[in-house]
C-alpha cells in the first residue's frame, strides 16, 4: 500500500479545515503511512496538531523564506518534502497559489497532476481521482499514467474531517537551500481583502448568498446584515460577481468555489445548474426567492416565496432579538 504525502495548508500555526478534510481522506483511501508536508511560518505548531488526523510523519520547513518571496521557496521545500517522504502520491489543496506552487513542483518532479478531485479512490498502487464535470451533473474518473508521482487536487468540502486522535507525528525538520532564482520575485507588500471580519467561504459553517434578485451592488449590504448576525461568510452567485456587485473570489459555483456549510442561505438565486454544483452538498439549504417555480427551491430544505427586501429586514431583526 502506499504512503500518501499530503501538502498541509495553515494559517500560521493552525491547519485549514481543508487540510484535516484532506488527511481524513488520505488516511481512508490510502492504506499506508499518512505524512504532512507543511511548509512557511508557523508551520512547526502546524505540525505538532495533524497527529489528531493520522499524520505519522511531517515534514516540515518553518521559514519567514516562504513569505517573503513568490511561489519558487515554497516549490523547493516541497520538493525536498517528496524526496524525503518517499510517498509516490501527494494530494494537496485544490486552492490557486498552492496550485501554482504544485504546478512547479510536478513539473520538476515529472508528477502527473489530476485537479479538482471530489472524491478518490485506490486501484493498487494507482489514486483514482472523480471530478465533476458538466456543471456537477457528470462525474469523471482519472488516473495518473506511468511509473510517476501522482499529485491529486482535492476542492474543498468534498470529504468530512474526522479526528483519530493519534500522538503528535515525528516531525523531520527540511533542510532547503534556495538559489538566487527563487528569490526573483520578492513579496513586497500583503494587503488583506476587505472581508469585513467574517469567515472565510470555504472555512464558514454558515454562508448567505446573493444573487442578481438583489438589484444591484447595494443589495449585499442585506446580505452582509444578515451574514454579520449569524456571523456568517458572505457568497454571491456568478451574475452578481460578473455585474461587479462583489468580488469574484466570493463566487460559488462550478467557476466559483465549492462550499459545504452546516447552514447556506441563497436570496435572489435562481439555482442554475452552474450555481448548485458549488453548493448542493450544504447540510441545510434555505431559499429566499420571489418566483415559486426558482429551481434553487427543489434542493431547499426550507424555502420563503417572496421579495428578499421584505424577508431579510425582519429576520435579521428577529435574529437579532433572540440571541
Ligand atoms: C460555463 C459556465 C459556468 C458558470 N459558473 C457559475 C458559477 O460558478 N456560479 C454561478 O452562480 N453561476 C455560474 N454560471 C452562471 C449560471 O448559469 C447562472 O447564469 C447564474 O448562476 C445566475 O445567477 P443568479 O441566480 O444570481 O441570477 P438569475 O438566474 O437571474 O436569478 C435571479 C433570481 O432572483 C430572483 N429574484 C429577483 N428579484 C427578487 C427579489 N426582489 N426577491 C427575491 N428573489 C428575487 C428571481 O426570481 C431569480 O430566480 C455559469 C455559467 C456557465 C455557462
């Protein structure tokens, strides 16, 4: 059976819910030793946490390096993480710059890469991939070819993270030295998008959407009420991000991100086809909409027929007042 190398994605210290998403599946579809390659500041605390999750052996590179320059550091000391490991498959985040780090990576490598898995699945030694395809409404299997490493993209949300409750792993400090040509493109500055505080999509156990049913851009200052009452992140669909509305990373969908929260509320959403594939596996799905026949209502758990300006105001009072 073969170890599985997963790349570890971490916010200075605390690994991301995708990444515990990702080493849960790593753990029920490999068979072998589950190990971390976990790389920039913070990474050692990152560490010491993923034995809950059924890391036996993380490598680790907790350098201000990763930081400070563009994707090339982060290249290296993963490179480093696959020659030590030894794992002939990693599975990383399917996020856009660890993608373009990964990109990197395989190509130095000589990997083969299948993105965007929503599920896996072992065929002896090889990882099989499903990805969606049309929209959600097909579902295609690929495999890496060959006697190469295999680097798989897992989205988000797509498997469960489930603790074993394991010992802290045995962590392997990498040693990376990086050459003039990986600190050609220098960071200079970090300037956060404006989220107002709120969670991030991919993170959030709750998201309120919008959609082109709120007119205009000022019409996500309703959905951004009711999210800050539920201290939820804020989604909207493509026709509100493409009309500028909102920014594109807030996007949901088969272009957009893959969501799966304990509570998605969608308010002017029709629920095309393109919309659902990013949403459809939400615990809870209410829908806000003025047009009965809207398909959104026939994966809703609860849905109000009716004007969102008229629904929203109110809920966000009533929420308000009962917490
Ligand atoms: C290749 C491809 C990829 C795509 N990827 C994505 C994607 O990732 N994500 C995505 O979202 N879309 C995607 N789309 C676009 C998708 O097909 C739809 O066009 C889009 O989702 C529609 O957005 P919407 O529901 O906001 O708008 P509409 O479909 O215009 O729906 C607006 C809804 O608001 C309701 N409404 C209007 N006024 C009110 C009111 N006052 N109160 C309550 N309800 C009201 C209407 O009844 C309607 O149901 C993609 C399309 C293509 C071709």
């Amino acid at each position: 059976m073969p170890d599985i190398l997963v790349l570890v994605d971490h916010d200075g210290g605390t690994p991301k819910k995708i990444s515990n998403q990702i080493l849960t599946a790593a753990r029920h579809h490999g068979g072998g030793e589950v190990h971390a390659a976990v790389l920039g500041e913070g990474a050692g605390a990152a560490a010491e946490r993923l034995g809950a999750y059924g890391v036996s052996k993380a490598f680790v590179w907790d350098s201000p390096d990763a930081d400070a320059y563009a994707t090339e550091p982060r290249t290296a000391a993963l490179l480093a993480a696959l020659q030590q490991s030894g794992a002939p498959i990693l599975l990383y985040p399917a996020d856009p710059f660890i993608s373009d780090v990964v990109a990197r990576a395989a190509i130095r490598a000589g990997a083969g890469v299948v993105t965007d898995a929503s599920d896996l699945a072992l065929d002896g030694t090889t990882m099989v991939a499903t990805k969606a395809i049309f929209g959600g409404e097909m579902a295609s299997r690929c495999h890496v070819k060959g006697d190469r490493p295999q680097f798989i993209g897992v989205k988000a949300n797509a498997f469960t993270a489930e603790e074993t409750g394991g010992a802290p792993p045995e962590v392997v400090a990498l040693d990376v030295t990086l050459d003039e040509r990986s600190k050609r493109a220098r960071v200079v500055d970090v300037v956060e998008q404006g989220g107002g505080g709120r969670p991030e999509m991919t993170e959030a156990a709750i998201i309120v959407a919008g959609g082109r049913g709120l007119g205009d851009a000022e019409g996500f200052r309703l959905i951004e009420q009711l999210a800050d009452t539920l201290g939820a992140a804020v989604g909207a669909s493509r026709a509100a991000t493409d009309a500028g509305w909102y920014p594109h990373q807030h996007q949901i969908g088969q272009t957009g991100k893959t969501v799966a929260p304990q509570l998605y509320i969608g308010a002017g959403i029709s629920g095309a086809i393109q919309h659902r594939a990013g949403m459809q596996t939400s615990q809870t799905i209410v829908a806000i909409n003025k047009d009965a026949e809207a398909p959104i209502f026939s994966i809703a758990d609860f849905g109000v027929v009716g004007d969102l300006h008229k629904v929203i105001p109110p809920l966000v009072e009533e929420i308000a007042k009962r917490k």
